[in-house]
C-alpha cells in the first residue's frame, strides 16, 4: 500500500505542475499511510476557506469546554453597541455562521465597492467596516433554515470567537488548534522567515498575484498552511485525533444542516458523495487571489487528500479523483456517528 498510496500521489502532483506557473503540493492519507509529492514540505501557501476548517474546529472546542454554546446568539459575542439582525423572529445563532445558515450576505456591507477593482479586495474589512455594516445588513432569510454561503459569516464567526476569548483570530487558532495537533506553520501573519517560505501566488495565464490580507474576516480566508500542517489535520480528522480534539472534532462531523439530497453542510465541511460512487466525504475548497486548495477526507476509509496550489488553475476534481482512487485501494469502511441537526 504505501508505494501505491505514493504512485497515486506522485502522479496527481506531476499532472497538476506539468501545465502551469507556480508550484502545487499533493498530500493523502491512507489508514497509517502517508505520501507528499510537489513543492518542498516547508512551503507556505494561502489556503482561502479552508480556514473555515478551522474557525468552525474552534467554535467547537470552545463549545466542549463550555466557554460557548452552538446555539448561543451571536449578539452575546459582539460590543453591546451592535446590534446583530434577526429575520422572523429567529437570531442567528453560532452554529448559524459555521454551517452558512444565518441568512447573511456573502460579503460585508461596503466591502464590494471598495475591493472590486482591488489586486487585496478585503484589505480593507477593518473591524469597523464588519460592525458597521452588520448593523444595515437585512438577513437574506429566516436564521437556520436556508443554506447560503457567507464569507461574512464565517469572517464574523472567527472575530466574535476571538473577542469573546480576549484575544485576535491569529492567537485564538494557535492555542485551540495547532497547539493540541503540534502544528507550527498555521497562521494569517507570516514572520520574516515565513514569509521568505511563501510559494509566489499565479494567476491562470501564470501571471504573479499579490497576497491577501483578510483583515477582520481572517476567519473567512485569512490561514497560511503548509503541507505537513495540514496532513496532520486530515489525520486528526480520520482518527484517531489527540484526546483534547477527539470531541470536537466528533461534533463538527454529526452537527449537519441538509442541503439537498445529495449534501450537507456542517461546521466547515460539506459532505457529499465522491462523484459516480456512494462514498460519503467532507470537503472544503479554497481561493484567494493567486492560490486554489483543497481539504476533503473520508473518515469511514480513513482516508484523506490535501492539494495546495500556488495558480488559480482548480484541484478540486483532480483532489476528489485522487481520494476515489485510494478509497478504492484500500480496505471497507468502518462505521461512523449519525449526524445531528444544527
């Protein structure tokens, strides 16, 4: 299995580099099997929204040791000053913002007119922008019921979490997650020596693009990762996972909102069927300027594949091949929770 698991990789990673400008990174997980191929283990790339991976991994910690709850107001994070909106009588609750259910908008009130033209769209989503806007934002619909991808949510999520324990976004992912998973290249602000780690970002004509800042939505987007950092989620998230994960992991697994027949959403994944078969998986995507990544992972086979791309040129299909292909390598699946309601 292991020079299999590593042929696979091997060759995901030459397919996605042959054809473009940037480097790439191809990652799996197979049982206690492990192949990497691409750029070197060390580079750094923007991983988009597979922060809210994360942010919602944080919620959840923090909801295990009772700091809050899933179904705790949003409001009862935020300045007293702000008010948060509500929409028929329902207010949009944390889990709301983990699983896309709050009904808000995809992006800050003002942010589009100022980041439209922008190389850095969100450089500018100061904390005041976000609260500002929230108080003029209208809930697209009714907290809870509906599945609308919000970027606003998510960036929310991570700055009241982060308010409500006394510190930043960037500390708050330090000490929930990368400290318990012994993870050290996780994080939105790069250091010197990071920062000279940082694979160069492509368009996808190959022409070189800026970084993003995410500012006060770094919950939404704002994560630097490296390979290495991120197998060592993927395996936690496969089990088995360090005892002070292993429950909050569980619960952002089984808390799930329905899409439609086919997926759901739950706090930073979406599940799915792999596409022509009946294998069940959680995934997230990612996109900034000049980045394209992927997460998804297969707990029943305890499998897992992670791809980062320094070019906007999309993984996920090749990502999602890849998984299939060692799914059907490997061993039957292995029983897993049932989902709850969000």
């Amino acid at each position: 299995m292991p020079s299999l698991l590593d042929g696979l990789v091997r060759r995901t990673a030459e397919r996605l580099g042959a054809r473009q400008r940037g480097v790439v990174a191809v990652g799996a997980v197979s049982g206690g099997q492990s192949a990497l191929h691409g750029a070197d283990p060390g580079t750094l790339f923007e991983i988009g929204s597979v922060t809210k991976t994360f942010t919602a991994l944080a919620l959840a910690q923090l909801t295990v040791r009772g700091a809050v709850g899933l179904d705790q107001p949003l409001r009862d994070l935020l300045p007293r000053d702000i008010t948060a909106p509500e929409r028929g009588g329902e207010v949009i609750k944390l889990a709301h913002l983990a699983c896309h259910t709050s009904g808000l908008p995809r992006l800050p009130k003002g942010l589009l007119a100022r980041g439209l033209f922008r190389s850095n769209p969100y450089a500018g989503c100061t904390s005041e922008l976000l609260l500002d806007g929230l108080r003029r934002t209208r809930l697209r619909s009714v907290p809870g019921t509906r599945f609308r991808y919000s970027n606003l949510g998510a960036g929310l999520l991570g700055f009241a979490l982060a308010r409500h324990t006394g510190t930043d976004y960037d500390t708050l992912i330090q000490a929930e997650i990368c400290r318990p998973l012994g993870v050290t290249d996780t994080r939105v602000a790069l250091d010197p020596g990071r920062t000279a780690r940082l694979a160069v970002g492509h368009s996808r004509t190959g022409r070189p693009r800026p970084p993003w800042h995410l500012a006060a939505l770094a919950g939404a987007g704002g994560l630097h990762s490296t390979m290495p950092d991120l197998l060592t989620l993927a395996r936690a998230q496969i089990g088995p996972a360090p005892e002070e994960l292993a429950e909050a992991i569980t619960l952002t697994h089984t808390t799930a909102h329905r899409i439609n027949a086919r997926a759901a959403i739950h706090p930073g994944w979406i599940s799915a069927n792999l596409p022509r078969s009946q294998h069940r998986i959680l995934f997230h995507t990612g996109g900034t300027g000049g980045y394209r990544s992927l997460l998804a992972i297969a707990p029943e086979h305890r499998a897992a594949v992670v791809i980062l791309n320094a070019n906007t040129r999309p993984v996920d299909r090749p990502g999602l091949n890849l998984l299939a292909q060692i799914i059907g390598s490997g061993p039957g699946p292995d029983p897993v929770p049932a989902a709850t309601g969000a």
